[in-house]
C-alpha cells in the first residue's frame, strides 16, 4: 500500500473466516490517546496461535467479526492522553493487547506498558511477550519447577515451547521436547532431546528417558493426547494444559473442546495421589486489574532482564513487512518454523 500518510494509521482487519489472503488493509484517520492512553508507534507484533484460531472463529472468547487482530506488541510512545506520564514519549515498551496489535500505530492503556531494557531489538522482545509471560507463569506458578526435576514440553519447537524449554533449563531442570523431525536440530541446540510427537511409542520412550514419570508436562495440544500427557506424570506431577490446538481446524463450536478439557482436567486434579491437573488462562485474575497488571509486569520484567543478559534466545522465524501480513499467516500455519512469525509495520 506504499507509504501511510502522516495522521493515518494501517492496520489489519480480520473481517470474518477467511484464508489468510481474506485479511484487509485498511488506513483510517490516526487515532488519539484518550485519559490514562498512549499511543504506541508499533515496532513489531507477532502472529501467535490465537490469530490462527480467530481467524476460524475458534479461539474461545473473541469479540465479534470484524476487528484488528494483534495479541501484543512493541514499540515506541509517540503520545499520551491526560493524565499520562509525557516522560513515557520516546521510551520503549511491550504490551498484552489480545486484540489490535496488527497496526502501525496502537493506542493502548499506559498501565499496560512494561519496559523493554534499552539495546534488546524489538523483534526480538515481540517474541517474548505472550510467549514469555505464558511460559513464565506456568512454570514458576503454575507447575512450580524446581531445580533436578524433569519436565516434558510438548512443540518445543514452537513460540511458547521454545520459551519454556529455554526458562526450565535455566531454572535447572532437564527438559524432553516433542517437535516433528524437521525441527529437532532446533530443539536440541535449546537444550533439549528431541521426540517426534506423531510417534506411536511415544510414551514410551519418553519413559525410558524419565522412567519414573516426569515432574511436569506442558500441553497445548488438548484432544485425546491429553491422556497420555497425564499418565506420563510421576508422584506429584503437575499437566498445565493451555491449548486445544488439535482441533484448531476441526468445524463445529469453538468453547467446546475447551470445556470438554476443562472437565477432564477438573477431575483429573481432584483425584487422590498429589498430582495436579490445571489449564493455563493468561487472563486469569484480570478482574483485579492492579495485582494482573502488577504480575504480568514482574513476570515480563523477569523475562526481558534474562533476554538482555543473553540468557534467552529470542527465536525469530521471520521477520514479515505489516503490508505482507497473508504471507505471514501463511508461514506461520505451515508447520515449518520454529519460534514466532513477527510482523514489521
């Protein structure tokens, strides 16, 4: 589309189900930060696996069509509304947006805003946003790994799997990853052996690899897998579960396959023997909007600290012009990267 005028904004909009060349570009008048706003100059945002369900109509609680995908991002302050900070004009931070992160300028809540460290590349920190803070909490609060425990990550090629395989390791544990063949090499120069997740004796060489169980297993497959996942457990093991990405492309209700795995891990956590079973909702908690932003700001600010030391990898799988947004999409449901497609407006 060119260069965007001076006082407007591109963004994507997501007008229905559509394949990924249906997503539209669309320039409307900039808008203004209201009271307690900023408008953020977006310098990168990413395509996660919720863009790949939204644009199915499948991720749980999406708004209504048609709207602006863009589950976080960062970027620079260009403005603040009343009663704003104006020494945030020019810094850098990252935001959790869950929706209108796809634009070239965003206009966001200043309480939402977390630092970046000065000299990170902002691609690089955009793949640690939702990522970082999904894998953080589940395996700090959630599963609460500790150093010599083993834990099981399942698409440890991916955005997240890639993030929790690099965390656990530097919180001491051993960590097994699941990928398909093509991305082993990158599971192991993480840190992790690699298992192929469509092996049928899967469980069984996880098995010989932690034969009396593992201390954690992070699922974001959901379906008939889950079982196993929950059987590879040893004594005091806990599944966090935080995806149904196994019916991603299946028609039918998006809320069901949710609540069909909310119930079996419900009882699966309130059988006796001390192992837990919980699914992960990065939104939990929002409603005491200070401690959520309170948390997520720690936990993200623990992430970010860890990236500039060069403790974390950032995995970058491409780095995609926003004009270009249907190729990104594209790549990043092919199944062949590993790490997160970022969008470069």
């Amino acid at each position: 589309m060119g260069d965007v005028p001076t006082g407007q904004v591109l963004e994507v909009v997501l007008p229905g189900v559509v394949e990924p060349d249906g997503l539209v570009l669309r320039r409307r008048a900039r808008p203004a930060p209201g009271p307690g706003q900023a408008l953020v100059r977006v310098e990168a945002t990413g395509v996660s696996f919720a863009e790949q369900q939204m644009r199915r109509a499948k991720y749980y609680d999406q708004p209504p069509f048609s709207f602006v995908p863009g589950y976080d991002l960062v970027g620079t302050v260009a403005e603040v509304g009343p009663g704003v900070d104006a020494g945030l004009v020019g810094g850098r931070f990252a935001a959790l947006t869950k929706t209108g992160g796809w634009a070239d300028h965003a206009v966001v809540e200043a309480a939402d805003l977390v630092p970046v460290p000065a000299g990170v590349d902002p691609a690089e920190a955009e793949t640690f946003v939702v990522n970082g803070i999904t894998a953080w909490q589940m395996l700090h609060g959630v599963a609460r790994v500790a150093e010599g425990q083993t834990v099981l990550v399942h698409g440890a090629n991916g955005g997240v799997g890639s993030t929790l395989v690099q965390l656990a390791r530097l919180a001491g544990a051993r960590v097994i990853g699941t990928a398909s063949p093509r991305h082993h090499e990158a599971v192991r120069e993480l840190g992790a052996p690699p298992l192929d997740y469509r092996d049928p004796d899967l469980t069984a060489k996880v098995r010989e690899l932690a034969p009396d169980g593992v201390d954690a297993v992070f699922d974001h497959v959901g379906g008939p897998g889950i079982v196993d996942s929950w059987r590879l457990l040893g004594p005091r093991g806990a599944l966090v579960a935080y995806g149904t990405a196994s019916t991603r492309d299946e028609e039918g209700s998006s809320r069901l396959p949710v609540l069909k795995l909310f119930a079996r891990l419900l009882l699966w956590d309130a059988l006796p023997g001390g192992r837990t079973a919980k699914f992960f909702n990065i939104w939990a908690g929002k409603r005491d909007a200070a401690r959520f932003r309170a948390r997520l700001g720690h936990d993200l600010g623990a992430v970010f600290a860890l990236l500039a030391e060069g403790k974390l990898r950032p995995q970058v799988a491409a780095r995609v012009p926003l004009e270009r947004v249907a190729e990104a999409v594209a790549l990043a449901e092919s199944g062949t990267v590993t790490g997160k497609v970022v969008l470069v407006p």
